[in-house]
C-alpha cells in the first residue's frame, strides 16, 4: 500500500509509503490520500492527524514517469485532484501535523506547507520543482503564502536552491526543527496535545482561520492549472517529461 493508516490516543498516522520513489505521489497514492483524510474529517474518535513519509524522505512530489505516460488533459485533470487534496487540508476540522524529513521537494513541500503544524529534521531539504521543470505550479501557492511573507514565498516557488531548516524556520516555512531521532515523537506529542483539547474549540479556531489560511486557493488553483497547461506544452517541460519516459 502506498499508504499506511492508523489510529492511537485519538490521533490519525498517515504514511506515504514508497520509499524507492521518495514518496512520490501517484494516482493511487492520491485515492488512497483522499480515503485516509476522509476518515480523519468523519471520524469521532480522530480529534487530529501526522502525515509524515517512510524513511528516508518526506515526498518528492508528483510522480513524472507515471504523468509522462498520459496526455496533457490527463496530467491535467491529475494536478486538479492534487490541489483539491491540498485544499481539503485546511477544509479538514481537525489540525494536521507534518513530520518532515529529507526531501520535502516540489508537491512534497507544498503538502508539508498546507499542513497545521510543520516539524522538521535537521536533515530536511525543500525545493520548488516546478519552476526548474519549466512550468508554475498547477496548486498550492496559497499554502505557500499562508506562511510567509511574499518574497520568501516566491523565493521557494522559484527553487533554484534548496531550503535547509535552518533557513525554513527563519522563513516561517516550518515551526519547529528537531533532530531526526526525534521527530516522529516531537509530532507525535503535539498532535497527542492537541487530541486532548477540546474538541469543539480546537474544530472552530480552525475554522475561524480558514479564510486567512486558504483565501482564494480554489480559484488560485484553477488559474495555475491553466498556466501549467500553457507550460507544459513548451519546449523547456517537454524536455523533463523525455527525461521520466519509460
């Protein structure tokens, strides 16, 4: 499986399990992501969520080799189910954690960005794929600009070089750096925290941030699609594609 769900002490684990592809999303990863966080939003025994990704990497973002199988409006139509995950989120009541280690690249550091909470090891690297690859992002800019101020958000959109955590924190990309031993268990007791809140006041904070946090991103979302459709048409993101051909 792809994913890996399970529940302790009223907190949801989810897992991006595939580790030889650095956690890279592909589509069934994405149904099973749309399961897991279904059953965080219904479930009464759930009061949070950690996501977080088998070693050794948090997510490399979408999976090329698979989109470079399909047509345009197939990647497409693919990119506009991530962003609909991406924005349910912050839809979602409950807070969601992000345990970050190694690669948080590309829809992997947008994913870690959306996320309530963002703890990272010493060792994680973000980057903006997208703009190396020749295209903008297809979603995900208003997790970006939720947490900092526009031009560091550019800045990481931009990914000509990586974000260390050190850097991440100072940016507000990320709230809290640990060492890896103890990341699972940094997230692990904050969500743990969390849970034992109230219920209903935790459910509204959130709620009442929602506005600030998500703003527009289903209009956003649909702009960049169109961009992205633009771009991927062009000579600089149809040489990555060549690169992931099977």
């Amino acid at each position: 499986m792809s994913v890996e769900f399970s529940v302790e002490n009223k907190v949801a684990y989810i897992q991006l399990n595939r580790p030889k592809q650095r956690n890279a999303q592909n589509k069934e990863m994405l149904d099973l992501l749309d399961a897991a966080l279904e059953r965080v939003e219904t479930c009464d025994t759930i009061n949070a969520a950690v996501i977080f990704g088998a070693d050794p990497s948090f997510c490399a973002g979408s999976d090329l080799t698979e989109l470079g199988a399909l047509d345009l409006d197939g990647i497409c139509d693919v990119e506009k189910r991530k962003a609909a995950f991406l924005r349910r989120i912050s839809l979602c009541p409950k807070p969601i954690i992000a345990a970050v280690q190694g690669y948080a690249v590309g829809g992997g550091a947008f994913l870690a960005a959306a996320c309530d909470v963002v703890v990272a090891a010493e060792n994680v690297k973000f980057k903006g794929m997208e703009v190396p690859n020749g295209w903008i992002t297809p979603w995900g800019f208003h997790a970006l600009n939720a947490r900092m101020a526009p031009r560091h958000a550019q800045r990481a959109a931009w990914g000509y070089k990586f974000i260390t955590a050190t850097e991440a924190l100072r940016i507000g990309l990320v709230d809290e750096v640990v060492a890896l031993e103890d990341l699972f268990e940094t997230a692990r007791t904050i969500a743990e925290e969390l849970a034992a809140l109230p219920p209903v006041s935790v459910q509204a904070t959130k709620r009442w941030y929602l506005n600030a946090c998500l703003a527009d991103g289903e209009a956003e979302d649909a702009k960049l699609n169109s961009l992205f459709r633009q771009h991927c048409q062009m000579e600089a993101a149809q040489e990555t594609f060549k690169k992931f051909e099977k």
